[in-house]
C-alpha cells in the first residue's frame, strides 16, 4: 500500500511545482464514484456481473484545451462464483472468490473537442484515457462463514515440490485505459462520466490460473488440508481449473464531479 500512496503523491507533487509557472486555475481535484467488476477464468464473457459499488480521489491538471495529465486513488472490490454461472463446466467446478482492489494511476486525457471549464463555448467533450497503475488484491473464498485469504494457501501448489513457480504478488501493475465525457457545469464544477478497463499482467486476481489441479494429497501434506479442499471442489482431480492462456481483467465505470482549485481563467487554454 505504501507504493500506492508515494505514487499518487509523486504525481501530484510534480503537477504542483508545474503550477507555479502557470496557473491554478488550470488544476481540478474531485471524487469519483460508481462500479467495479472482473472478467477471469470466473467470469470470461458477462460485462457488469457482480459490480460492486467503487470511489476514489481524482486530481486532474489541465495542460491545454486538449490534453490533461491526472492521478487518481481507487478502492473497489471484484468477485465471481461458479455456483452462479450457467455452465455446466463452472458449475462442476464450483469455485468463488472475492478480492478489495486499492489503486493508484497517472496518465493522460485526450479531449476529442477544446474544452475548458466555465467557457461558454467549450463546454463539452468526449475524452481517451491511458494511464499507468498499480494496485493491490487479496483473493479470498468464503469457507465456513469466514473469507479465507487464498494467496498464502498456495492452491496450485505454490511452495510445494508439486509447482516451480513462487507465491503470486499481491501488488500488481494494470493498463486502465478508457473512455468518458466531461461537461462543465460552471466556472469551477464539471461532471464526468468514465469507462475503464483495467489490463493486468496476473491470472491470480481470482486465484485461479492453472490448466489442471495438483494432487491433493501432496498438496494437504505440504501446504495443509485447507489448502488441499479449497483448490478443488469438483470431487474430479482430472478435471481442468483455469487457463494459463489469459490474464486477469477488471473495470471500472460510474461518474467524477471535479472542483478547479484557482479562480477561473481569463483566457482560453490554446493548444501548445
């Protein structure tokens, strides 16, 4: 978590000095709601399953009329359950988790139209977003009543003599990149609407990335039967678990409501 702050807190230092040889006027700062979901080896193919309500911080600084520079802070939470889903496949194989997600980005806007807050004429645009990030998970399944951090039970065998590969981070880096629509809504308040899809580099966002299970008997000697009954719950150890062909997704959608932190500008930020 502590990478996450000195991140968020690098960019919004740098874009502070850049103010004292332009003006303040040009910085926004505000909060973003709306919904996270996740799209894995849980859940490949129904965007907008199991959203979970997400909010953050947002800093934005206004280079021109057509490009921004932004940093943002984010929690939300993802989660699937194969129980839920309508293949049979899912179904037999019977595994859920849940993860909170904490991540911080800086990137770039693209304003596809001149825009600035408070102007009467550009008042209005789409936008791109690319940004880079980093964020934190923590996969968990529900056992007993209780959520069972996953990462440390090393369900495929992490940390046993049944798989080479170490423990999977739990601080990992994404692409968010995105689509919105801003409107100014006066001289200091603009309105938001965002899009983003979030490319990770880990198949363990949901625990599960291997192609087939690992012998459960070696896996309860070594790593404890807990572990051992949470990596299969298909009752079939021949059966197949995930997919190491793809990686992890996550997004983000809802809305911003931003604030200018000067007074307005007297002229219109032209395009360097």
């Amino acid at each position: 978590m502590k990478y996450i702050i000195a991140l968020l807190v690098l960019s919004i230092t740098t874009a502070s000095f850049g103010q004292r040889h332009t003006n303040t006027s040009k910085s926004e700062l505000g909060f973003l709601v709306g919904g996270t979901y996740y799209l894995g080896d849980l859940n490949q193919f129904v965007p907008f399953k199991n959203t979970h309500l997400a909010g953050g911080l947002v800093y934005r600084y206004n280079v021109h009329s057509r490009l921004s520079l932004r940093a943002n802070i984010m929690y939300g939470k993802v989660s699937a359950s194969d129980a839920a889903s309508n293949s049979e496949f899912q179904q037999e194989r019977n595994l859920s988790f849940s993860s909170e997600i904490y991540e911080a980005g800086i990137g770039v806007e693209f304003n596809y139209f001149p825009f600035q807050l408070g102007h009467d004429r550009y008042k209005g645009t789409a936008y791109l977003l690319a940004e880079l990030a980093v964020f934190r998970m923590n996969p968990k399944a529900s056992y007993n009543g209780s959520e069972v951090a996953l990462r440390d039970l090393g369900t495929e065998g992490q940390g046993t003599s049944l798989n080479s590969k170490s423990y999977y981070n739990l601080t990992q880096l994404s692409i968010p990149l995105g689509v919105g629509a801003k409107l100014s809504l006066g001289d200091r308040v603009g309105l938001n609407v965002e899009c983003g899809i979030r490319k990770t580099f880990t198949d363990y966002l949901d625990d599960v990335g291997a192609n087939a299970y690992v012998d459960p008997v070696v896996l309860a000697a070594e790593n404890g039967p807990l572990s051992a009954e949470l990596s299969n719950l298909s009752g079939n150890q021949y059966g197949q678990r995930g997919n190491t062909l793809t990686k992890d997704w996550y997004v983000f959608t809802g809305m911003m409501i931003t604030f200018r932190l000067g007074k307005p500008a007297t002229c219109f930020y032209q395009d360097n």
